[in-house]
C-alpha cells in the first residue's frame, strides 16, 4: 500500500496491516519468546530442575516468528556490532576455557534465550513488547509469592559465602539466592512505573515488588531499588524542565552531579558506619577478599579469560576455582563485581567490547530521552540501578546481557518503526499509551 494523504488532517498512513506490521500468530511467538526468554536468562525458576537446553525454546519461538515476519520488518532489523562481538567471544570461549564442562554448559543454557531477546527486540512494536515483559514480571511475582507461601525453604538461605554455615534470612523464592530475585526486582521496578498503564494494579504490583524487596533482606537489592526509584523522579523532573526550558534542565543535571559526588564524599568518609549499619563488616561479607583472589586469577589470563561460566563452577570443581576458593577461605558463588566477573570469564578484550555496547547504550537512552521520554527514561534508570549493583554484584553478565543488548536493540530502531501500529489497531489509528 502506497503511503496516503488524507485531505482533512494532512496525516500520512506509513504502514499497511499487510506489508509492514507484524501479525497476530507471529506477535503471539514473538512474545512468547520474550516472556520465557526473560524468565529463564534471568534464573526465576533457578531452584527448579529443569533441563538446561530448555532455554532454546525461547530462541526457537523467536525464530518461528522471524519466519512470520513481513519483508519490511526483516530489512528494517537493526545490526549491532557490539553485541555481535559480546556474544561471538562468549561463544568462542569454549575453544579456551578452563573448564569446557562449565562452559559448554552455560552456553547451551543461557546463549540461546539470550540471542532470543535480541531478535524479538527488532521485530516487535515497543507497546507489544513492553505488554510481554509486563506480563514476565506478573508471572515471576506470582510464582514467588506462592514459592514463598508453599515451600519454607525458599524464605531462607545457607550462610556459605560469609564462611558461615548456619541458615539466615532472606526471601529468594525459586530464584537460587536473594540477591539475583532483588536484581530482577530492579529491572522490573522501572519497567511497571514507566509503562503500566492500570493505576490501580500498577500500584498493586509495585507494592508487591516493595515487600518482596524487604523480606530478601539484600542490602545490594533495598540500595538499588530505592536508586532507581529516586532515578525515575528525578530523570521525569529533568524531562519536564527540558521541555519548559534547556536552561533549568541543565542547572538540574550540574547541580545533581554537585550533590551526587557530595553524597560519594560523605559516603566514602564513612564507610564503618554505613556497613555497620547494614549488618556488614569492613570487607563487606567477605567481598574484599573475592574480589583480591578475582583478580589474582584474572592476572593469569588477562586477555581472554577463564571462558563463559567457567569459574565458581561446583560440579567438578576446575583447578582455577579450586584456587581462588583456598584463596578466599570459602566457596564464594561469584567474584561480587560486574567488571571483574566478566574480565574473569571473557578478559579484558571481551571487558573492552561489552563497554561500548553499555556506554553506547546509556548514550543513546540519554539522548532518547529528549525525543522518546518513555523509553529514554526507562532505559537510562535500568542502567543507572544495574551499575550501582554491578559494584558488589555479577550484573554484567548472565541475563543482563540479554537485557543490555534488548536496549540497545530498541535504541537502534526508527521510532516509525518502533511505534508502528500493532497488529490489533487500524492502519491510520496512532499507537499510544492507554
């Protein structure tokens, strides 16, 4: 269908239901895929024993919906140099690994929904894919909360990585630890305030979110949650303020800068008391002495790594985990930094690749957020929370990967392609937020 000029608004129809837009059955896979994708990359059902090549269902029902593709939509896919080089040197990491078991099986497991994420990312509009990350968050609260409810043993936690052996709390439902359920916690934080659209069970899930966040008992988790929430606030006053006046927008971001290094200061000039105050030691719960073995490890491979998933592996413990575990003097799970975790698996070269595509994803949410609010906002407060936790906390990694390279795959995209009308409107209806 040609474009077409109606004379009585003046309003160009840019796509026809046919050519242009994907349909129904290949919307329904794509969000399929995404909905199973997030949940799995992201471990919510981590304590389940499921078979690991399960997560290929993900990257099969995202290829089904490729096929169901128009032309236009397959011609328009955006193509990201760097993260085709994140995940190429991930894959490629089995030719060198130090444990070809671990590695070889965290790529089959995770890799496939990864690449899933990333192909749903340029075919689906922005509404339908935000409605299938909605409902992933819905479908983890809920299992949670009943996990939660049914099984004592998801309220607590083994004391093993302080070197202690005695159970604590900490809600974790069938996340297998705390801290990984408050991460996807934070994802979903800004995700349900920016695109929700019910007020009531908006504000109904966020609650949930909230007193999920306070039985986890994660001092990493509370932080980052309460982070993003005031990173929301203030990215919407700074929109607002861009609209109204450049000015006022740019005395906000020095001033907050101003304020935000005052805040570091005081924060580094305290350090005792503020881990005291969260039930901590001065090497944070045994994260100073992982991070000192970390890097003595990632001294003897420098370049590339240990591999994908090749370390902190339990079953048929490698002679480099071996090491870094006498070493710490317990069997810490990971090296409690994103940096430093993925220079341990892919080196410093994989380190170099994976900041341009982080550094040029928060670039691109900055700039979006003049020209597309909703999803520069959302996009700049996931990264701002992920790097506060990324600093005790393996959040560069794993499925944050799938989460990073979903951003910067919608950031690439065309806003009339990304806000084309779903297959549920009208040719000539503009797509909006209800």
């Amino acid at each position: 269908m040609v474009a077409q000029l109606e004379p009585d608004s003046h309003r160009v129809l840019r796509f026809d239901a046919q050519g242009h837009r994907m349909g129904p059955v290949g919307t329904l896979a794509a969000q399929a895929a995404l909905v199973w994708g997030v949940i799995w990359t992201m471990g919510a059902i981590r304590e389940i024993i499921i078979p690991p090549a399960l997560g290929t269902l993900a990257l099969l029902l995202a290829l089904g919906a490729a096929l169901l593709a128009p032309r236009r939509v397959i011609m328009e896919f955006p193509i990201s140099l760097s993260i085709l080089g994140i995940f190429t040197i991930s894959i490629a990491s089995v030719t060198w690994t130090v444990d070809p078991v671990a590695t070889q099986a965290s790529v089959r497991a995770l890799i496939p929904a990864m690449l899933a994420i990333v192909i749903v990312a340029g075919l689906l509009t922005l509404q339908d894919l935000v409605d299938a990350l909605i409902w992933a968050i819905r479908i983890v609260l809920v299992v949670t909360v009943v996990s939660l409810i049914l099984f004592p043993w998801t309220r607590l936690h083994v004391g093993v990585e302080s070197g202690g052996v005695d159970d604590y709390a900490g809600w974790h439902g069938l996340f297998n630890h705390k801290n990984n359920m408050t991460e996807f916690l934070v994802l979903a934080i800004p995700t349900i305030l920016v695109f929700h659209r019910n007020g009531i069970v908006k504000w109904m899930t966020l609650g949930v979110i909230a007193v999920l966040m306070v039985g986890s008992t994660s001092a990493t988790g509370l932080s980052a949650g309460f982070f993003v929430v005031v990173a929301w606030v203030w990215l919407t006053i700074y929109h607002s303020q861009q609209k109204e006046d450049r000015r006022n927008s740019t005395l906000l971001f020095l001033s907050s800068v101003v304020g935000a290094l005052a805040i570091v200061a005081v924060a580094l000039s305290s350090i005792a008391t503020i881990t005291s105050a969260y039930g901590k030691d001065t090497t944070l719960s045994g994260r100073t002495l992982i991070w000192e073995a970390s890097i003595d490890a990632l001294m003897r491979r420098p370049l590339f790594g240990h591999g994908f998933g090749a370390l902190f592996w339990r079953e048929g413990v490698s002679p480099e985990t071996a090491e870094i575990w006498r070493q710490v003097g317990f069997d810490a799970s990971h090296a409690h930094n994103g940096a430093l975790d993925l220079a341990l698996q892919i080196g410093f070269v994989g380190l170099g690749i994976f900041l341009v595509l982080w550094v040029s994803t928060l670039w691109r949410g900055w700039q979006a957020i003049s020209l597309q609010p909703d999803l520069g906002i959302w996009v700049v407060c996931i990264l701002s929370a992920n790097f506060l936790m990324s600093l005790s906390e393996d959040t560069f990694y794993g499925g944050w990967l799938g989460v990073f390279a979903l951003l910067k795959t919608l950031l690439m995209r065309r806003d009339e392609s990304l806000r084309r009308p779903t297959w549920r409107e009208q040719p000539d209806q503009k797509w909006a937020y209800r």
